[in-house]
C-alpha cells in the first residue's frame, strides 16, 4: 500500500517503507480514509500496600496477594517493582508495559523513598556510609541520600532515597551498617506519594498524574535531589475505599516511543476493597502516623 502510494501521513503522501509514525498522535490516512485507533487509556493505580502481603499476583502459600486488594476490572494489571511482605507503602500497578520499564529498569533510575525504623541511634558517621555506599554480597550501593527524621533512646527513624531497586537493599543496607529494621515504609515511588491514602486502598492516577510521573522516568538518569519530603502528611482523598493489596513488581518493555499524545484518563476513583483490613495492618498505620 506504501509503495503504491495510498498511505498519507499528516498529509504528505509516504513512499519510505519503515518510516515510524504513530497512530495517536500522527494523522495517518490510508486511501482517502482516516485509519481508526482505539483510544484504550493505559491505567496506572497507586495502592498503598500494608504489610504482611505478597506483591505477586499468585501466592502459592495462600498468603494474601495485592491482587486480592482490587476489583475484577484491574485483575489486568501488573505491580510495577516488588515490595517485600513485610514492608508496606507506594505500590503502583499498571497494564503499560512500557511506563512499567522506565519505572523499575536501573538505567532510568527512577527515585524511591524509604522511611525504616531501626534498632538503635544512627550516627552522622553512619549516615555518611550509607550515603556513600556500602558493600552488600550482590556488589556496593549506589550513592544516596540519608537523613534522619527522628532519634529516640532505643530506636530512629531514617529517610533513604535510592535510585536502584535490588532485592531488600534498604534492610541489607541497614543491617549492614549495624541497625536491624523494624519497620519499612515507600513513601515515595517516582515522585508518587501516599498522600494520605490509608493502607490497603488504592486510587486511580489521574491522566495528568501519568503523564507527569511518565515525564519524571523518561530521559536519562538525573541527580537524587534534596528535596525528598520527609514526613508531611499530605490531605487525605475526598473518597475512601476499605482494604486492599500489595504486590510484586516486573521488568518490562523494550524501547521508548515517541511521547504520547494526551489520552483520556479514567477518573479517580477508589474502588470498594474485597479484603478486610487486618487489625495489625491499622495498629501499624496508626504507629507510623504517631
Ligand atoms: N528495600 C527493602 O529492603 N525492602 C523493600 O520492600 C523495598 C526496598
């Protein structure tokens, strides 16, 4: 049909064969008629997981999965990355393979957030080592940022901002420092922020909110900024649904197209939660928030 020369793209007739267009942001017609696309918006949902849940989409232990924290509809999709069972936190799931990519392959580098309790009192020395990076059994860290939000007799509260994403490094890191974990929290995943959602909910991202996050990973790999929040509490949403899930993250995709053209994005929403939110998981939420 190219070498016939019935194909138009944005109005000049193609004779190339493998020239790159895309379907929703290039006009593209064929014989005098507009080629139809379907418009499906890809969903990204933020879900605050709670502790003591898988993120996988099956456990065969039975214990409980992220995916029993959504409805039938998002039964699609996937976790973006992996959070351990025990932590809890910014958990996103998508059906975009490709968002899902730029978010978890290290070469983007997408910033997390970690709060972690930990036995003891952190050191400025041991700041400065975990910053600068420390030697776990798979290789040495990355630099990152480290702060210290709280000190206590027994105990501290330590913000890590990590760019890599290696199975349990905030609890290696910290135990290699000599401070075992607690408790550990994402509070951040790619700029994306609880803000409020109670553990075991989720919320819809808006299309702007996509759209944005998509703009933060895409690029090259940028400097861990300083401006990581520390523990502001933002307002909580409007609606509230019941429990939810947790999840385990995937690689994904291949190569990065052209950016996208605005799509419609489903509303906000929150979907009624299937699971009943353990008492445990409240207590803790509740430990977090004091
Ligand atoms: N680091 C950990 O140790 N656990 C997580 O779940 C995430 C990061």
């Amino acid at each position: 049909m190219i070498a016939a020369g019935r194909v138009a793209v944005n109005g000049h007739v193609i004779t190339e064969q493998g020239l790159k267009a895309d379907p929703l942001n290039d006009r593209i017609v064929v014989d005098g008629h507009p080629l139809r696309v379907s418009e499906k918006p890809d969903v990204v949902l933020l879900f605050h997981k709670p502790r003591l849940v898988m993120t996988t989409r099956d456990d065969p232990g039975g214990r409980r999965t992220v995916m029993d924290f959504l409805p039938r509809k998002w039964q699609n999709l996937h976790p973006v990355g992996r959070l351990d069972f025990d932590t809890s936190g910014v958990l996103l799931l998508t059906d975009d393979g490709e968002l899902t990519h730029l978010l978890t392959h290290p070469s983007h580098g997408a910033e997390k957030v970690y709060e972690a309790r930990v036995r003891g009192q952190v050191s400025p020395e041991t700041v400065e080592r975990l910053e600068r990076g420390v030697r776990l059994d798979d290789g040495p860290t990355a630099p990152c940022r480290v702060k210290v939000l709280a000190q206590r007799e027994k105990n501290a509260l330590v913000q890590l901002t990590l760019r890599e994403g290696r199975n349990r490094q905030v609890r290696r890191m910290l135990e290699a420092v000599g401070h075992a974990v607690n408790s550990l929290r994402r509070v951040s995943f790619a700029g994306v922020e609880l803000e409020g959602l109670p553990a075991g909910e989720y919320r819809v991202l808006l299309g702007g909110e996509v759209k944005a996050l998509r703009k933060r990973v895409e690029g090259k790999v940028k400097k861990i900024s300083n401006a990581t929040r520390p523990r502001s509490r933002p307002k909580p949403p409007k609606h509230r649904a019941e429990p939810k899930v947790e999840t385990k993250a995937t690689e994904a995709p291949e190569k990065r197209p052209a950016p996208r053209p605005k799509i419609s994005s489903p509303p906000a929403r929150r979907a009624a939660p299937r699971v009943e939110r353990p008492a445990l998981a409240t207590r803790i939420e509740k430990k977090w928030k004091s």
